[in-house]
C-alpha cells in the first residue's frame, strides 16, 4: 500500500469501528436509560429497533445514491447526521427526543456504511489489497461490535449513558476534519433519472421486513401484526422487482442481481449473520439461564467470541489468496459448523464454560472467513460506476440477517424447550444453527 492509501485505509477503517460500536453501545445502557427519562419497561426495545429500522430499511437507497451523486458527498453528509444525532441523542430529555435521535443514528449508518464501504473498494484494486483491506474492515467491525458493549457499561458505570452517544461527536468532527483532504469524489459523468417507484418498494419493504421480523421476536410468528408485516414486505419486494425491470434507470439493475457472485455471495452473508448473531443470542440464554452468569460475566465470555472473529479477519486474506473465494467460503463454513456442532455436547456444570469458549473462538475465526469472503466476492467482478450499489446490498443482507436470526432462533429454541428444559431448547437450536453453517458450505460463487 501507498502512504496515502495506508491513511485512506485508517481513516476509513475508524469510520466503520465507530459504527459497530454505536451498533451494540447502547444494549447494557437500556434499564438506565430507561430509568432516567421514563420509558415503559415494555417500550425500551424501540431504541434499539429504531435503530435497526433504518438503518436497514434506507441502506440499500443510500449506497445508490452514492453511486449517483458522489459518494465521499453522501459519506461526509452521512457522518455529520451521525454527529448530530449523537450530540441530539446525548442531550435528550424525553423518550420521543431519544427515539428520534436513534432514527437518525440509523439513517446516518446507512449512508455511512455503503458509502465507505465503496470508497473502500474503489481506492484498492481488485485482489489482494482489496482483500487486506476487507479483512482488516472485517476484523474491526467485529471488534467494534464486541468492545462496544464493554464501553457502554463502562461509560455507563463511571459517567453516565449519556456519553454512549456523545463520545461519537468528536470522532465524527475528526473525520470531517481529515475526509476530506484524503478522499477523491467519484461519481459518474452523466446522472441517470432516480428510480422513484422502485426506491419506494425497496424501502417500504425492507422497513415491513425487519419490524416484522423484529416483532417475531418479541411475540412469536403467530402474532397478528408480525405476519401482516411479513406479508406486506413480500408483497413490496416483488413490486420492486416488477418496477426495476421496467425502470429505464433502475434502482438495482437485474442484470446485477442475476450475476452469480452478487447472488450468492450475498446468500453466503445472510447466513454468515443470522448464525452467529443468533448463536450469541441462544449462548446468552445458556450462560444466565443454566450456568447462572451475571450479565457482566455473559459479556466477559463473549470476548473470547470477539477475539476469533478479529483473528479471522486477520487470516482472512491470506486464506482467500491461497484458496479463492469459494473455497474460502467452504472453508469458513465448515469450519464454524464443526465448531457450532460440538456446543450441543453441553451440559449444566461449571466445566462446559471451557467447551463454549474453544467452540466461539474457533468457530468465530470461521464466521469472520466466511464473511470477509463474502464481502469480497459480492462486491468482484462490478466496476467502480456500481461498488456503492454492491456494497448497499451486502450492507442490507448484513443488517437484514442480523435482525432475522435471533426470531427465528429464538422460535426454535422455545418449541424445544416446551417438551424439556431451557438446556434442551438451547441445543436443540445450536444444532439448526450448526446445520445452516454446514449448508451454507454448499454455496457455490463463480470462483
């Protein structure tokens, strides 16, 4: 790498930290949170799902319209939402000021996400650099998420929640300060017309999508308006691939949902997702549910999950430049399937502690292979004119499969434990969980 491309990376690379902290910062904080500006205990999910809505619901927009209208623009407009958002959320004195904060943290976190993302890929070739960079993207997200609900209790503990958001403000000014004397702007030459019917459906749908699912998990897929909501994004999302193929500009071209490496490299992500966010879901449940851990004590022993997912995305890119991507895929898979597989060996004394940790640590070292493979193969192949709309897709499967594993996970694991014990209900899901991973080896991209 260049001295300038080792400083895009840094810069880059911090943006997408700060973003995976703010993701998981506030989960420890809700209770006081709560508590100090007078949310009902049955409303407190609403800052996370807030959150989630939008940013999963406007990513696949925003990453287009970088594409159209320059994406260090969206991505500078994107961090100051962030941090005004966070300065707005940091001051808030009722729950609505809270909520509306939230919704525009997750609004800036999608614009932010695929427009760095594909500022990320367009300042690497394709290969090995590009590989690096994605890993250490990777890595870092991970470690984002995981340090970040460690900085939330402590923040918390020693100060008061109220710094969970604003410690982003001076990282946020820091950016803006730094971006732009380093980042080129790219966008094409002509600006097609914007896809109106089809950014609508999208949107529409991807929001009905995640409440849906986010609803499921709450009150179960029998829940009247959980499957009103599923009903009506199935029927939004193929509305929109009607209008994209009709669209003289479409949104999403199908020709770029119809090549293999976009298709099934972002099948690849949807799974990668949905396994290990749920596993940490149904592991929490073991930890304080069967071994009796405090929440601190939960958090603890999902640090050694953090470090094998920042171990994978260091020997990611080497594994991809002696492998390719499909094997790479293969190998993640498997290798997390195994891992996830031998968590259903355990049992309710003190000992299974040492098991869960060498089974999250080896199986999150697969996980982060297999999704550093699949950010590389879903954004391959595309020129740099469609890397905001390749990395808004893979941004959407991202968001979209952490929202959908816990529900269904969840859904699993309490039919189980209706005929036996939480223990049995957790393993009986470890082991779907497992079986999705081993399929999910099956995945075939063009290389």
């Amino acid at each position: 790498m260049t001295g300038r491309q080792r400083l895009i990376l840094v810069l880059l690379l911090g943006s997408q930290f700060m973003l995976a902290v703010d993701f998981s910062i506030l989960n420890v904080a809700l209770p006081v949170i709560g508590a100090g500006l007078g949310f009902a205990l049955a409303d407190l999910q609403w800052v996370a799902t807030a959150f989630a809505l939008a940013a999963a619901g406007f990513t696949l927009l925003a990453g287009r319209i970088a594409d159209l209208y320059g994406r260090r623009r969206l991505f500078l407009a994107g961090m100051a939402l962030l941090g005004l958002s966070s300065l707005a959320g940091g001051l808030a004195s009722s729950p609505g000021m809270l909520l509306a904060a939230r919704v525009a943290q997750g609004l800036a976190t999608a614009v932010v996400t695929p427009a760095g993302l594909s500022l990320l890929t367009t300042s690497f070739p394709e290969g090995p650099l590009r590989s690096r960079a994605l890993g250490l993207n990777g890595a870092l997200m991970s470690a984002g998420f995981t340090s970040g609900a460690v900085l939330g209790g402590l923040l918390t503990d020693l100060l008061s929640w109220r710094w969970a958001f604003l410690i982003n403000v001076p990282v946020a000014l820091a950016v803006l300060v730094t971006a732009p004397a380093l980042l080129a702007e790219s966008r094409p030459e002509g600006r097609p017309a914007m896809d109106v019917p089809g950014a609508v459906t999208v949107t529409a749908g991807l929001l009905a999508l995640v409440f849906g699912l986010t609803r499921a998990g709450e009150h179960g897929f029998a829940d009247p308006l959980a499957l009103g909501s599923l009903a009506a994004a199935a029927a939004l999302l193929v509305a929109f691939w009607f209008a994209e193929r009709r669209a003289a500009s479409p949104l999403v071209p199908p020709a770029v949902l119809a090549r293999p490496n976009v298709r099934w490299g972002n099948l690849a992500g949807l799974v990668a997702f949905a396994t290990e966010t749920s596993l940490v879901f149904l592991l929490t449940l073991y930890l304080q549910k069967v071994l009796g851990y405090s929440p601190l004590a939960t958090g603890l022993a999902f640090g050694v999950l953090g470090l094998g997912t920042v171990a994978g995305g260091l020997v990611a890119p080497r594994v991809l430049a002696r492998t390719g991507t499909r094997r790479a895929l293969a190998l993640g898979f498997g290798v997390q399937a195994v891992a996830t597989a031998s968590l259903a060996l355990l049992g309710t004394g003190p000992g299974s502690i040492w098991l869960l940790l060498a089974a999250t640590f080896v199986g999150g070292v697969g996980n982060m292979v297999a999704i550093v493979a699949f950010m590389v193969t879903a954004t391959s192949g595309l020129p740099d004119a469609e890397q905001g709309l390749a990395t808004g897709i893979a941004t959407m499967t991202q968001q979209v499969g952490i929202t959908m594993g816990i529900p269904v996970m969840s859904a699993v694991a309490t039919a189980a434990m209706g005929a036996g014990s939480v223990l049995h209900g957790v393993v009986v899901a470890v082991v779907v969980n497992a079986a999705l991973a081993l399929v999910a080896t099956a995945i075939r991209p063009n290389r």
